[in-house]
C-alpha cells in the first residue's frame, strides 16, 4: 500500500532529510585516503546521534549507521575496522536518519583523491542518471518514467544498470511501497500523486548490470568486479512540484 502523506508529515520528513543534507555537508570534506570505513560510520553515526537522531538502518538490524561501499560494491557494505579506504577510491555512503519517527534517505559517492577518468565519468553519469530521475517525479507521470529515464541516459553510455536492488517509497518507514526501479519493469507501474515521497536511487555499474551478495549476508557485489557507483535523493511530491528534500543545498 503507498501511503500519501500529509502536510504535517512531509514537514517531518523534511526536518529529517535537512539534517541528513547537513550531515553531508560537514562530513564528506573529513574522509580521506588512509581511514577505515569503520572510521567513516563512526563520524557519521556520532554525529546524528548528538543531533537528536537514530540511524534508520539499525531499525533493519544493519550492523553501522551508513551503508559504505567501495569500488566494486554496489551497496549494503558493512562498515569494517580492517577496510581501508585507498587514493583513488569510489565509495559511496548511504545514509538514513529517524528524527522523531521521520525518515530520510540518501546516498553520495565520494571519490577519494583523484579517480580513473572512467570512473569520473560514471560518477557524473549516475549523477546525471538521478537528475533526470527526479525530473521525471511529476504528477501524472507514471513510476515507470523514472525507470526509463534512468534507464536510457545509463544505457546509452553503455553502463549496467542494476536490476535486482531499486527505489523505493520512503518516511515513515526505511521501506515503503511503491519500488522504483532504475530499468524498464514489469512489476507494478502506478502513476505518481501528490503525497508520494520517494527515495530515487540510481545503482549504476561500469560493467554488467549483475550482482551478488558477500558472505557477509550484506554487502552487495558486481559480478564482474567493476566499480558501481550510487547516487540517491528523497524527494516530495506537490500538485506543482517535487521537492528533493535532502537536497545539498537546500534553502531552509
């Protein structure tokens, strides 16, 4: 069932969202080359913490307060005192917060240093990827207008685009109905109303569009042990408008 929020609500989630894009904000410029990701889920789970927040992935029993994933993990990576981020790094950081029962959602790569130009180039691609997402979250749009606008900028560029994993409703739940997948689908297809808030988020790999999960039950892997890379936005939508709510660059 999709739960079409109210005013109030959206008003919550983006409180939560706001706090997830300060977090950002203030965080991403500490990580560098020579840190653990355990290191990384430290900074981030003490700072939501001291801001009156929870980490949402603890409601799902995720061993850390952000998702990390390196190089060829595309998602889900559990934080590790023996992983160490490398010079030329791509990891992306997947983070939710429950701010007095609201949940955020969002996801940024960060490139360590300086990067492989093909990697660059999938970075500004999946961001792209996610733009056009979003810009296709409209009132009388369909969920599978997001999918394909993801689906053509990645696949014209020759990218896999994750299939198994996908978007998703979002905010008073870490998981909510409906799924947003990345390419074409033939799963349910409703169209988009006022109330929906959505967690749009692009999985786009340099490689094959496959995967497969690690031992550790987790940690979501290309089966070609290409970079992935993930970009993800929560956004709201309005009869005249979509908000990205845990935009960067938000005006409060």
């Amino acid at each position: 069932m999709i739960h079409l929020k109210t005013e109030e609500q959206i008003a919550g989630i983006r409180k939560s969202c706001h706090l997830t894009a300060d977090m950002f904000n203030e965080l991403i410029p500490k990580i560098h080359a020579g840190m653990t990701t355990h290191d990384i889920d430290m900074l981030f789970k003490n700072y939501i913490l001291s801001h009156g927040g929870r980490p949402a992935w603890w409601q799902e029993d995720f061993a850390g307060a952000v998702c990390i994933s390196v190089n060829e993990e595309v998602i889900h990576g559990l934080p590790s005192k023996k992983k160490v981020i490398h010079e030329g790094d791509l990891v992306s950081l997947d983070v939710g917060i429950n701010l007095d029962g609201y949940i955020s959602d969002t996801c940024h790569s960060v490139e360590i240093g300086k990067v492989s130009p093909e990697v660059k180039k999938l970075h500004e691609v999946t961001i792209e990827c996610l733009k056009a997402g979003i810009a296709a979250c409209v009132v009388g749009n369909r969920i599978s207008d997001i999918s394909n606008a993801v689906y053509e900028i990645a696949s014209k560029h020759g990218y896999g685009v994750v299939y198994d994993y996908c978007g998703h409703g979002v905010g008073l739940d870490v998981h909510e109905d409906p799924s947003v997948p990345n390419c074409p689908s033939r799963g349910l297809n409703p169209r988009i109303k006022p109330g929906m808030v959505l967690a749009i988020e692009p999985m786009i790999n340099l490689g094959v569009p496959d995967v497969y999960t690690a031992k550790d039950g987790w940690t979501v892997i290309t089966k070609d042990k290409k970079v992935s890379c993930h970009e993800e936005h929560t956004v709201a939508v309005f009869a005249d408008h979509t908000e990205i709510l845990t935009d960067l660059n938000y005006k409060a």
